[in-house]
C-alpha cells in the first residue's frame, strides 16, 4: 500500500495509489527551487502580482474540477468545496493587490545622521509542510505571500491528498510561475527531514496537528531554520447574554458543523451562562441532531464523512472515555453504520477534567457544552486548554465582550459572530496552537529578511 492514496472516505474505496518520491527526486527538487530563487528573488513585483492574478484566475475556471477531487479526497461537501475555492481565490488577489505596498520600503528616524529603512527581501526556498482538511485554502495561505515576496517553495502535502497536490502544481506552472518555483514532493517522514537539515530550505511552515509540527520544529530548531507552525485548537464559544438565543443557537451549530467538524479554528467548546444553559442545550442539541450526512455530493447533505477511518476510530474513542466517566450524551454519540467514515453530530455536557474530551481536540462533529455562573468562571474555563487559537463571545453589553477579549489567551477572537476569517485578516495562536500568523500584513512578513540599509544624507557626501 502506497503512502499517498486517495481513498474516498464516503465509500471506504481507494481510487488511486500515488509512488512516495525517490531520494533522487527529493536531491532535483531542492536542486530546482535552489536554482529559481536566484532568478525568481530578481522577478519584478509586476510579473509576481500578475502570476498571482492568473492563478485566483485558473482557480475560478476550474473550481467544478478542483471541488470534486477535494470531495474525493477528505469527503468535504460539493458546496463546502466550491466555498473553499471562493476564498483561496480571495487570497491570491489580496497578495497580488496588497503586496507591492507591504513589501514596499518602510522609512526609519535615524539619530545617527544619513537615512535609514528596512527593505523586505525574499530569504530563498521555503518548505510547507500542508494538512487535509482545507486541501486548497492552507496552501494559498503558506504559497500566496510567499510568491510574492520572491521565495520558492516545496509543498509536502497531507498523504490523502495527492491529487489536489498535483492539480495546484499545474495550476501555478499554467499561470506562468516557472516549474523551478513551485515544486510538489511526494516526500516520506525520514525525506521531510533531510530536507528540513539541508542548506538550501531557508523557513519551514506546517499547518497540522500538534504532534507533527512539535517534531518539525524541534528539528527546524537544530538547523537554525524559522518555522511558523499552525497548529490545533479547542476554541470556545462562550454565550454570557443574549437577547436572541435562536440566532446564537443557529451560528453555534455552523460554528461546530463547518467542515464536518474537522477545522482547527472550529467552535468546540461551548460555555454557556447558567441562565440560558438549559434552553441552550435544548435547542443546540435538536438543532445538532436535524444535520444530515450522507454522499457529500448531494445538495441535501449538510456535512460530509470524517476524513478517514482512522478519525472516525480517534473520534469514537475519545467519546466513549466520556461516557465511561459520567459524560452525558444529548444527541448522537457514536459512528453511523454501514460503509464510509460518518459520524452522528452529536453534543455532550457533564465533561470533567478526568476525561479525554477535557483537554484534546475533538476533530468531528461532537460538542461540548459547559454551565458557568460567572464571567470569571467562563474566562478560567476558557483558557483551561493547552490550546489557544481562537474564540466567539457572545453579549449584548459589548464592554463587556471587549474585556472578556482581552483576558482570553487565544490569537483571535470574534465578538457577537462565530470564528470566520478574510484574506485580509491574519489567522493564528498561541499556546500549543503554534506560532506565527498567516493571511492579512502580518502574513508576509514572516519568511522575510527585514535588511536595514543606512546612507549618508546627501550633505555628509
């Protein structure tokens, strides 16, 4: 059995098997992006910001096709597919709009006399180490602002998904980035690491699970090599006052459901003020349970599979440990039956500290709701988790919500909404959800040399 595969998790069926890259292979694609970056780092800014525009361009053309392999790859819906290609569209015309000016020269006060600036330059070949739940969206992220710094890069996608991996590398060759600046790897564990030790990849990025970017970046660490790392999230939903549950019940649904439950910047926790807990769980729970799942093709299906077996199995586990020890389950529960990797949406509260559903990530469609009697008791809950990536906080005193906000120990946070996101928005946590940030300004400025340059002023000669 190969390493890639597609293996379409609505039927359990393989499709196709893809061969892992040879170590010869591995040595011509460092060799390649080596090569185009002496060449790409000289590109005019024009030729970048029009590369990009072509591949928001192929992307739009072509999203019926690219929708349907993502669909076969990790199950996401028909509708979800087409609403990922929407916004990695977004994001190729922000850098390609945006980032001349915010790679432009920036201007220092210099007490030394002469003038002084910090110029944004490209830093050389750039590895993305890529997950499977937005097969298209994380790799716009990582590639969009680095295209446009000047940078090359080598993409290691997720092993399920190597035929969305092989349609974005066509993609950008078909909108002129030359083939020694975009190269895809088929790369094994033991690859990925000689990689990351070799001279020539300059930044790591991984957007992936804990596990996998704690051992990147211990060995990104040994090599001297910056890493930005995007990484899980347990993200509460925390409803202090309302004056239409209803509304917040709907949103809270799409907040955990998006994706079939499987984004780390998903709702997973919800907090919810004593007075409005029981007419909360009641609603949520009904309205959890009307979700349907079946042939993520179809126009009445809600929310698709779990990517693979395997989570349905992780999922499954960790919902049991929860009932063993007292949980109580409103709605759902366990894996639907018959073939491919459906699970019930499915709600649980009475969650303590001694079950796995406490502290881990629930990556599937399963929630937890929690009573609190206090804002203080909302925040201590709030930030009892290892991760802090984000956060939704719902009042009607809005001070409130801003102070709230500021006490939260997440890298964003979303007042009256649930988590969203625009190209224009950096994306991001702290804690064990990683470092760095992605998307907006602030996403550009991390595989950048910031080279101070100080002249004479005229006068001096």
């Amino acid at each position: 059995m190969s390493l890639y595969q597609v293996v379409n998790p609505a039927t359990g069926e393989t499709v196709k098997e893809y061969p892992t890259a040879s170590d010869a292979a591995i040595a011509d694609a460092l060799a390649q992006v080596a090569e185009g970056y002496q060449s790409w780092r000289s590109s005019p800014m024009a030729e970048r910001t029009k590369v990009l525009h072509r591949v928001a361009d192929l992307y739009r053309d072509r999203a019926d096709e690219l929708a349907a392999i993502i669909t076969r790859e990790m199950g996401k819906t028909t509708a979800e597919a087409l609403g990922e290609i929407e916004f990695v569209v977004d994001i190729y015309r922000y850098y390609a709009d945006h980032g001349p000016a915010l790679l432009a020269d920036a201007p220092l006060p210099s007490n030394t006399g002469g003038t002084a600036w910090v110029r944004k330059s490209p830093v050389g070949a750039i590895l993305g180490i890529m997950p499977w739940n937005y097969p298209y969206y994380q790799v716009a992220r990582f590639a969009a602002p680095n295209v446009m710094i000047g940078n090359t890069i080598v993409l290691k996608h997720a092993p399920q998904c190597p035929e969305s991996a092989l349609a974005m590398e066509q993609l950008f060759r078909d909108a002129g980035l030359p083939a020694n600046a975009y190269v895809n790897v088929f790369a094994t564990n033991e690859q990925v690491a000689d990689m990351i030790a070799d001279p020539r990849i300059c930044g790591v990025s991984v957007t992936g699970s804990e596990r996998a970017g704690s051992a990147v970046a211990a060995l990104a660490g040994q090599h001297l090599k910056k890493v930005v790392l995007e990484l899980g999230g347990s993200d509460p939903f925390i409803v202090l006052d309302t004056d239409d549950l209803d509304k917040v019940v709907s949103e809270a649904v799409g907040a955990r459901m998006e994706n079939g439950g499987q984004a780390c910047n998903a709702a997973k926790r919800f907090i919810v003020a004593d007075t409005y807990y029981d007419a909360f769980v009641d609603r949520f729970s009904a309205a959890m349970a009307s979700c349907t799942t079946g042939e993520p093709t179809s126009p009445d299906t809600t929310y698709g599979p779990l990517s693979s077996e395997q989570a349905v199995r992780n999922l499954q586990a960790q919902v049991d440990d929860a009932i063993a020890k007292g949980a109580t389950v409103r709605t759902g529960g366990r894996r639907l039956e018959g073939p491919g990797a459906f699970f019930e949406p499915s709600v649980l509260t009475d969650v303590t500290p001694e079950m796995r559903a406490f502290r881990e990530e629930l990556f599937g469609p399963v929630a937890v709701v929690y009573r609190v009697k206090s804002v203080d008791e909302a925040v201590a809950l709030a930030n009892d988790t290892p991760y802090g990536l984000g956060a939704s906080i719902y009042s009607t005193d809005e001070q409130v919500a801003l102070e709230v906000a500021n006490r939260l120990d997440t890298g964003m946070v979303w007042i009256n909404a649930p988590e969203g996101g625009g190209a224009e928005l950096p994306f991001g946590g702290t804690k064990r959800s990683g470092v760095g940030r992605e998307l907006g300004p602030y996403g550009i400025e991390e595989f950048v040399n910031k080279k101070l340059i100080h002249a004479p002023s005229a006068s001096e000669g």
